[in-house]
C-alpha cells in the first residue's frame, strides 16, 4: 500500500509542501484539502489589486488547483473542511469522510483579528483583507467607486499598503493605530518617516486610539468612535489589526506552541506530535539571531517552510534554519526597510549595542535624480558584529537592505562592510555605497576619530535644558532657506578655524550639517583645536526636520557669519 501524506491548508505553505513532496517521492499518494474554493494565491497583493495596479483578481492566483492535479498527480480537494485530526490512530476527518495518513503536513495558515469593536455585527459595510473572499467583498457592487471615505484599522504592513492603494483612487483616507506608532516593527523614528509620507500624500493618521463602537444605521456604519470620543465620519471599513494562528486543531491535542500560539516547529518543520509537520502563518519559526521561536508570518518563510516540510514528509532530509525579520514596504514613492535586531528587540534582549546612522545619495551627485538614503545599522560595540539595520529612501533601498540581511547571516562585522565588492555604476551607486560609507564612519568611530547623537537624544537632552554648545556648519544661505535648531550658533565649516574664539572648549558641543559629512569634518578640525567632548549629530538637520516636531529658527539673522 502507497505511503500517504495529507496537507491541509491550500494557500501558500501547503501547494508549495505537495509540489515538493512530490518532486521528492514519485510513489507516494499526496491528498491536499482546502477549506475555501480558492487555492494558492497572493494575498500580499490583494491591496495593489485594489487599487488596480495589480489589474485582475485573476492575476492574484499563483496556482491552479487543476495544475497541481495534473502536472504533480495531487489529489486536491476544494470546498472540503479538516474538522478533527487524531494524532494517535493518524486519520484525519472532514465532513465527507475520515482519512488515514502516515504524514501530516499542517498548513492552516492564520485568521484575521477582529477587535470587539460596539456594534460591528450590525453593519455591513466592513471587511478583513486577508483573503479573495475579502477583496470580493470590499470590490462587490463597486463599493470602492460609491465610497468616498473609507477607514483604515490597523497599520501593520497591510494596513498601510491598504491606505496607500485607496489614496490613489482619490478616497479620502483615514489610517487609525491603537499604539503610538505606525509599522511597530521599525524604530519610532523610520516609523515617522513612513508617517509623513502619508501625510503628505493627503492620508490622515490617528494614532493611540481605538474604535471603540460603529455608529450604525440601516446597517451600514456611516461613523466609528475613537478612543477620545471623536466621531469620524465613513462610508467603509477595512479592518487590519493583526493576525490568530490557526492551530486550534493541534493545540486542543497537545502541541506545543509560543504565546500567541502558532505551533513550535524544528528546523525540519516537525511539531511535537509524531509525523505532524507545521510550515506557513500556523507554525513560528527560530530567529537566527536571538535562537528563540519567532512568529514571522510572511510569504518568504511560508514557501521555505512549506518546501522543507513537505520534502521531509516524504522521506527527504531537508532543514530551514529560520530568519531574522527582513521585511520592506512600499509607501508611496519611498521604500522603507529592516533587517535583524533593532534598539526595540536589542533592549528587550539585554543586549549592548551602538548605533550608527548616515544619509547618502544613492547615485552619485553628478547623476541625474540623486535621491537621499538614511540607513542606520546596529551593532555590538565589543566585536562590532552587525545586529539589524533600518533604512528609508526612495532609490535602491531594496538592494541595501538586502546586502546587510546576508550580512548578518555571514556573522560579518561593521569593518568588514568597507570591503565589500558591492556592484558600482552611476546609475545605481556612487563610488562609496551608503552600506561601505556606514562601515566607514563606524571604523571612524572604532578608531576613536568620532562620536555620533542621534537625533532622539538630542531631542531629550533640550527637553531637558541640558547646557550643551550646538554649532551649525552649513553655509548662512542654507540657514537662512531652511532654518536652524533652536539654540545653535551657524559657523560656516569653512570659516570654523577662524572663529574658534567663539566656542567654549569646555563645553560639550555637538555639530551639524546637512547630512553628516561635514559635521564630521568640524568635529575633527574642534578635536585638534583641543576640544575634548565633540559629537555629530547623526544624519545632520535633514533627518532632524524629518524627525523631531520642534521648529526650524533663527536666534538672529544678523548673528550669522557671512
């Protein structure tokens, strides 16, 4: 009798365990069960569907169910629903019958979460947006053409590609986040730049509140009320606030799961039941960093995990060693992106680190369209191994961060970045790639040359009237088109020999400019002066205007040196 493995689950992890199943043993029988009528399909792109750049729900389907039939003799079977499974007698049972397996592949992905928000079971006019039955829904009868305001819950990684996509159909959009910030998983201060794009580009976005009740009639919400009692006027409402592993299945009979309870998994996709493996939004998976199960729920690690399961399920010897948190998100015409550890996870951790942030065109200047990067990495300050990195920007964010992701990967260390042999052409790199740059003002900063303030600790330190000496290095024409940090002194770097006089060496003083560059070059001119405690401030005024809500002034104009 033929070996039998059964995968439940027919959206991402699972197709990908049969295809590989299959590639791996010719002879084993492989039934499939899905509980909807759609297999295999790119929610990751339900929000570009919306708005059209994605052109037809068709185009969402990665895989026909009739191609894994065909083409990899796999018995699909649609519209049929896995209610029980018994780990001990190995059968599985659905509405139509009970079946035998000798492996299990458990491939049942996640469920929306929906808060218990006052009267949502009265209106009808609100939808998820995780699945093709969501975007059927959110598309029927033109919802989107009659609707003129809609409300956006949550500000995950769909969240915000949900509101971006319904801006450029002209809504009027609103963006609500219970906590004080957007895309939680990325430092507060990348998180404001992602906001202030979407400002500018006419979304709203309310933060620290949630809906607490729809405000209902004739079944349609036509207002929600927010935590501060404010009534926001809307015609539809997507719902984006987080995920629930589908585990119930196999955690009502004894597996092991993390807290938020997707199913503990090894590095063969095996859960703690014999001959049940676990591979998509269900299972977590081990960060390679911390070496503790994660919750990671992207499609990267569903097909890699489906991969491995589904070789081992059919007696293949196949591992997936985890990841470490690389994600990326489109926000409008800017790109933003992290990888590893962050202060957030690195603090929570215990673990010492140091931080070091540049901006850097992403092209050379004498190219044409030269576009700023802010990339900031972290690292340990002993061995100076790289822990994570974040950067915005608009041109070639994607290929940075996905440089310092294999990084990580190789162990390598912030002096080994300066080595590498990055590809380099005007179009698409200056000479010095932002990676190598941060890898040398960091050696800078090894060698004792340097010492950087982000802009969040100099933020702290005037709210808290520290006496601190800011000198501002650009020219008096930047200062006076753009204004200066309240509280600084402009002294044109070039002209900073000359007015030393000016500077009170005992003092701690913290330079800047416009990016960095030449902040660092004042730093060492005020070193050599004999100044002892000189700090830059760490990707200059522009990423303080990005970041910090206090205003750009002028002390006096006729203070400025000509």
């Amino acid at each position: 009798m033929k070996k039998r493995i059964i995968i439940i689950g027919g959206l991402s992890a699972g197709p990908s365990a049969a295809a590989k199943a299959r590639r791996e043993n010719e002879d084993v029988e492989i039934i499939l069960f899905e509980k909807s009528v759609n297999i295999s399909y790119a929610t990751c792109g339900i929000p570009y569907a919306l708005s059209g750049k994605i052109p037809s729900r068709d185009n969402l389907i990665v895989v026909e169910a009739e191609l894994l039939r065909t083409r990899f003799n796999i018995d699909v079977r649609l519209d049929e629903e896995v209610t029980d499974i018994n780990p001990v007698t190995q059968e599985v049972t659905t509405l139509k019958g009970t079946y035998k397996y000798d492996s299990l592949v458990f491939a049942t992905g996640a469920r929306p979460n929906v808060p218990p928000i006052k009267n949502i079971d009265k209106g009808n006019n609100w939808s998820t947006c995780r699945s093709l039955g969501d975007f059927d829904k959110i598309m029927k009868e033109g919802l989107l053409e009659e609707n003129k305001k809609v409300t956006i819950l949550g500000s995950g990684l769909i969240g915000v590609e949900v509101a971006e996509n319904i801006r450029e159909l002209g809504k009027e959009v609103t963006l609500i986040e219970g906590v004080d910030q957007i895309l939680p998983m990325w430092q507060p201060k990348f998180s404001h730049f992602a906001q202030v794009e979407l400002e500018n580009k006419g979304i709203r976005v309310v933060k620290g509140s949630f809906v607490s009740e729809f405000i209902t009639k004739e079944g349609d919400i036509q207002q929600l009320v927010i935590g501060n009692g404010e009534i926001i006027d809307t015609d539809f409402v997507i719902i984006s606030t987080g995920i629930k592993p589908n585990t119930e299945l196999l955690t009502s009979k004894g597996a092991k799961a993390i807290r938020n309870g997707a199913l503990i998994v090894n590095e063969r996709m095996e859960t703690s039941l014999p001959n049940i493996y676990a591979a998509g939004d269900n299972a977590s998976i081990m960060n390679t960093q911390t070496k503790e199960h994660d919750y990671l729920p992207l499609g990267t690690h569903s097909n890699k995990g489906g991969r491995t399961a589904g070789a081992n399920a059919a007696g293949g010897s196949e591992l997936f060693s985890g990841g470490n948190k690389t994600a990326i998100i489109k926000i409008f015409d800017f790109t933003l992106a992290r990888t590893g550890l962050n202060p957030k996870t690195l603090d929570l951790q215990g673990w010492e680190y140091k931080t070091s942030l540049i901006v850097a065109g992403a092209t050379p200047g004498y190219y044409p369209g030269q576009k700023d990067m802010f990339i900031e990495i972290y690292f340990n300050p002993n061995d100076y191994t790289i822990y994570g990195a974040e950067i915005f920007g608009e041109v070639g964010v994607d290929k940075r961060i996905d440089v310092l992701s294999t990084a990580i990967f190789a162990k390598l260390k912030m002096t080994d970045l300066p080595q590498l042999d990055l590809a380099y052409a005007p179009p698409y790199s200056g000479a010095k790639d932002p990676v190598v740059v941060n890898g040398l003002v960091t050696s800078n900063y090894i060698n004792g040359y340097y010492e950087e303030i982000s802009v969040e600790e100099l933020d702290n330190l005037l709210y808290s009237d520290y006496n601190v000496q800011i000198v501002d290095v650009r020219s008096a024409e930047e200062v006076l088109k753009m204004g200066m940090i309240k509280g600084a002194k402009n002294i044109d770097l070039d002209k900073l020999r000359e007015n030393l006089e000016q500077l009170d060496k005992e003092m701690e003083t913290i330079v800047y400019c416009m990016r960095g560059l030449r902040g660092y070059l004042a730093l060492r001119i005020l070193q050599h002066a004999g100044f002892t405690n000189v700090k830059n401030l760490a990707g200059g005024f522009i990423t303080w205007e990005m970041y910090s809500d206090r205003p750009s002034v002028f002390d006096n104009k006729k203070e400025l040196i000509a």
